[in-house]
C-alpha cells in the first residue's frame, strides 16, 4: 500500500502498478483540493478487498474531517458493499478516475510532477481474456491502448523531472497496440521510447504475458541493455491441467521455452512470475507441479496469492481446495522461492551492480535485486555497487 500526501489531501494506492501510475494523475488533479482523501483500492483477491475496507476506516480514524473517496477495482466488484460503509463519502468509477469531471476540479493531469525516481506510465488499461479466477476485467473493462504519441509524452514529462527509471504498465501490457489502428504490437512501443529518448537508460515493464511476447519483444529483452535484466511473468501455476482450467493460454514447456531462448542471449535475466496457490481441483500433482516450476525456472521475484473465489467468476463454481490446504500450500510456494530467492543473492556478492538509489537507504539493480545503499547516496543517482554480504535480504 503505497500514500501520496498532498497539502490537505491524500491519496492512498492498494495493489497493482497500474494503480500507482494512475495515482500519480489522481494527486496531480487534487493538487489544489484541500481535506479529501481517496483510497485507489484493489479486488484482486478477497484478502485485497479486505485491505482496503481496513484502509478506508484506517483513514477515516486518522483523517475524520475530510472527504473520503474510493475508486479502483474494488469500487466497482464491490460497489454496494463499499457505499454502505458509514466510512466512505463517495465513489469514483474505475474507469473515469484519470478524468478531472468526475472529481469537480478543472486541472489537466499534464502538470503531474513525479514524486518518484522510478516512473510508472500506463499504457494500457482492461482485458479482454476470460481467466476464470479473475475478477479485473469487471472492475477495468476491455482492453485499451494508450497511443505511442501519448505514451512519448508522458515519458517525456517524467523524464524533464529527472526520473531516472520508467516502468511501463496496464492490466495486460503485452496485449498493448490490439485496439490500436494496424494493431502494433508492444515491441514497436518499446523500441519507440528507446529511439526517441536515448537519455532514458533504465526502462522495465510491469507483469506481461509470455505467449504474448512479439519476436522484437523477445529481441529487446534479449539484447538490449537499456532494457532492464528483470520479467516479471504473469504464469499463475506450473500444471497443464489447472492452466487449461484456468482459461490460461500458455503451458508449462511455453515458459520454459520462452526463458530458456531469453537467457540463451540474456544469462543475467532475473524472473519475477505470479503463481496461485490452491485454484479449484488442484491436486498433490499439481502442487508438486507447481512447486517445480519456481526452480526450474529459477524464480527469484515471486509473488503467491492464495486462491480465492472471486464473485462472477467461473472458478468460484469449481469444487475447491479446502482454505487450511490452499494456506499450506502457499506457504511452500513461498519458502521455495525463499530458497531460490536466497541462492541468487548469494550468486551476486562480489559482482558489481548498477543500483538506482530511492528512499529509504535502499535501491535496486538492473535486475532488480535489494540493495543497501551507502551514506549519503541520494534518491535518483544511479552508482555501482559490489556487495560483499547479505543482511535481512538485502545487499551490502
């Protein structure tokens, strides 16, 4: 959960990138709008919906003048709910939070003054697959793609502000240019800011989808530098049979090939991936199945989200993992990539890294592994580092 403060306003990010880009907007409109709050929730999983009633009467306690406003994913999957919560003042539909109208202000986003040395730009937003355990196509519609021109401007605006890093990021980023005139695909996009930005030396992209990845995709990540060593995959299990149930369009050997041809040309490339633990019918196989695929891919960033059944969806009809089972196996999910995770960090002691120095005393490298900066390093420098031990996951 991320807060933006603003003077007398606040705004509070649950959840995906997607969120934090569209925050960023969301301060900017409100620059001039004193005593408001507004949670931009999550409805990604129960647990998430949970967080973010716990938000709104967290901030209501800590903030009981102002006007509290939600929008988000969870205020439209669960829109009735929220709007009974004696906490909650008002909702913004998901889909014209980004639009000054909805929020009774006059200010164009263009003045947005990043806060971050890491940008997040949206550049897509809505799905269009049908995952049967997912819920975020109700809550963020179909799939819409934000222009290259658009999407060079918004880099632009980040990069007069001296952010160091973008990160690019939507719903279903590798399904960005479908909707768009010709249907370009994301490789051209990237291969757009790289030429007309060669200032930009750090760029990444949130969660994509391998079987989506297009041949000059596939070269960027491969080969080109200013394209960080870090995917993040949105895999979601290591089991055929639970992928088919899931309405995933990939197998097991697709990503297993996919990263195999990457680090072919790409040795150093860090894998962050998704998995769901506990999805209905998944049986002891299928778990093993799943548990396999963080070592054999070698899964160093990886996120595990307990299955939960979301309403609408085909998956909340399935006959289900018993809630101690799906805990149980999510907490192995999570220990192994701990061990993963673990071994990697030690293979990187005594390797210089190039490290984005951000709040906090912490930063991260090209492939996005922790790293603890030295005295004095300020927010947005980028310095080499050779670590020489870990400490409480990070490198020193």
């Amino acid at each position: 959960m991320s807060h933006e403060p603003l003077s007398g306003a606040e705004v509070i990010s649950l959840g995906c990138r997607l969120n934090l880009a569209e925050s960023e907007t969301i301060r900017a409109l409100l620059a001039e709008t004193p005593d408001i709050v507004v949670v931009n929730s999550c409805a990604v999983t129960a647990e998430a919906v949970r967080q973010t009633r716990q938000a709104i009467r967290r901030t209501r306690r800590a903030r009981p003048e102002a006007r509290l406003l939600v929008t988000g994913c969870a205020a439209e999957v669960e829109r009735e709910q929220l709007a009974l919560m004696p906490e909650v003042d008002g909702l913004i539909p998901n889909a014209s939070k980004l639009d000054a109208r909805a929020w009774n202000v006059a200010v164009s986003p263009s003045i947005i003054t990043p806060q971050h040395t890491r940008a997040f730009v949206a550049v897509q937003n809505g799905c269009d697959h049908a995952c049967t355990f997912c819920v975020i196509p109700q809550g963020r519609g179909a799939s819409r793609s934000v222009p290259i021109a658009d999407v060079l401007r918004q880099v632009e605006r980040h990069l007069a502000h001296s952010v160091a890093e973008v990160v690019l990021t939507g719903v279903d980023v590798t399904s960005w240019g479908a909707d768009l005139p010709d249907q370009p695909r994301l490789g051209m996009l990237v291969l757009a800011i790289l030429n007309a930005f060669p200032q930009l030396t750090r760029l990444r992209m949130s969660s994509l989808d391998g079987i989506e990845i297009d041949p000059m995709l596939f070269a960027l990540i491969a080969g080109e530098p200013r394209v960080m060593p870090h995917l993040h995959l949105s895999l979601q299990h290591g089991a055929d049979l639970i992928l088919k149930r899931m309405k995933r369009r990939h197998l097991r050997a697709d990503a297993i090939e996919l990263l195999s041809g990457l680090r072919e040309t790409r040795p150093d490339l860090a894998l962050g991936a998704d998995l769901i633990a506990g999805f209905p019918t998944e049986t002891e196989t299928h778990h093993a199945d799943n548990l396999s695929i963080i070592r054999e891919l070698g899964i160093v960033h990886l996120h595990v989200f307990p299955y939960s059944p979301r309403p609408g969806t085909p998956a909340a009809l399935m006959p289900q993992v018993a809630p101690l089972k799906i805990k149980t196996r999510a907490a192995q999910l999570r220990e192994s990539g701990a061990e993963v995770r673990a071994e990697w960090l030690r293979a990187l002691i005594g390797r210089p890294l190039r490290v984005l120095a951000e709040k906090g005393g912490v930063g991260h490298a090209e492939n996005f592994a922790p790293v603890a900066l030295p005295t004095g390093a300020l927010p947005g420098q980028v310095l080499t580092i050779t670590p020489t031990a870990i400490d409480e996951g990070l490198l020193r």
